[in-house]
C-alpha cells in the first residue's frame, strides 16, 4: 500500500529477521485476529489503557479503529506511526513511533505489543532497535524515551539491552488500579555504544514534511 498523498504509507524498516511498515485491509484484518488471540497472559496488564481486558472480538476491533485512528489525527507537530510487523511475511505485532513537537525537542517515544505467540524469540528487542535507527539515523532524535509499568519484566529487559536509562517514576491509574510507572531515557550516545541490528531504512525522504522537518535538512 502506497497513498502519494500521505508518505509514510511508503515507509520501510527492515532488519535481519522483520519488516516494518503500514499494513494493508488484510494485513490488518490479521493484526486484529492475533490482539484477538491474545497479547499477555490473563493475570499480566502491561498498558496504560486496559484494552486487553476486552473480549476478543472487542480487542479485534480496538486494533483496527486504534490504527485508523492514529493515523487521522497525524499532524506535523503530533504524529504517531504504528507500524506493523512481519516476520517471514507473517504479522506480529505492531511497533510505534511518535513525536510531539518533535522539530523542536527532538525526542521520540516508541510504543508495542507482540503476539502471545511470538513472544520470548528476541522479536521485540529488534523491531525496537528498528524505529530507533529510524529516529537516531533517520529523523535526527536526540533522546528517545519508554515507559514501562515497575512488574514488566519483559519490556524493561528490552530498554536495558537498547540502553535506555532509568528516568524517574510516577503513579498512573490503569484501569481502577494504581500503579507505578518506570520513566527511561535513551540519548544518542547511549544508542551508538548499543546499536548492534542492522536496518534499512527505504522511504523516508518524503515522509519528512509530516515529521515536521525540513527535507532540505
């Protein structure tokens, strides 16, 4: 799928093993059928949000009007790009960029979920080091922040091995439940010492307008 009117649609990220980029109808039919099947076990909820906790023609759906969603409100100074990702051609999950404001603080904040299925392969480490080659090398990023609930394991393991940095917690609600959230960081140094995933970045010079970047950067 290729909009000329809206670039990213255009934009790839590939590594060793994945393939980023927007899905088409029936990709993202597949998409929805795998948040269907499940992304955590029963007594874990990883998101801010609890959409998980739907039944699962409800997750289904909250996949597919959460992409289109995304994508309708992009704007140059807020945009958010939810990526898909394929291994070997299959869908696995999905992994997001975002920007606020980002002309002008350079920062980055990057967001996922995985399959229940394709879980503990090293699938999430890669597709993260993939949007952030894409915002260190790509898009200029000068930190690039996560966040994780405190008992995530699993993603926290993900931003030490990248080489994010702990900055700050804070108390959130999710759900009806309080609980704390673990603040990182990432700066460019830190992601040169760490960069070890070769990406290929294939598309990107027509997407920087709605970056908010200057494409003669």
């Amino acid at each position: 799928m290729h909009l000329v009117h809206f670039p990213p649609s255009g934009l790839r990220l590939r590594t060793p093993r994945l393939e980023l980029r927007l899905p088409d109808p029936g990709e993202l039919d597949a998409l929805a059928e795998l948040a269907a099947e499940g992304v955590h076990a029963p007594d874990e909820m990883p998101f801010l949000v609890p959409w998980t906790d739907a039944p699962p023609a409800e997750r289904a759906r909250s996949a597919v009007t959460h992409h289109w969603r995304t994508l309708g409100s992009w704007t140059p100074d807020q945009w958010t790009l939810p990526f898909t990702v394929f291994l070997d051609g299959t869908v696995v999950g999905v992994q997001s960029i975002s920007g606020f404001d980002f002309a002008v603080t350079r920062e980055a904040g990057t967001g996922s979920w995985l399959g229940l299925r394709h879980q503990g392969k090293g699938i999430g480490t890669e597709m993260r080091a993939a949007v952030l080659e894409l915002a260190f090398t790509g898009l200029a990023a000068e930190t690039a922040a996560s966040t994780a609930f405190a008992d995530n394991a699993a993603s926290l393991a993900v931003s030490r091995r990248l080489g994010y940095r702990p900055n700050g917690t804070a108390r959130v609600r999710s759900g009806d439940t309080a609980r704390v959230e673990q603040r990182l960081v990432l700066d460019r140094a830190a992601w040169e010492r760490h960069r070890t995933t070769p990406v290929l970045i294939d598309g990107l010079a027509p997407c920087l307008p709605l970056f908010g970047l200057d494409p003669a950067r």
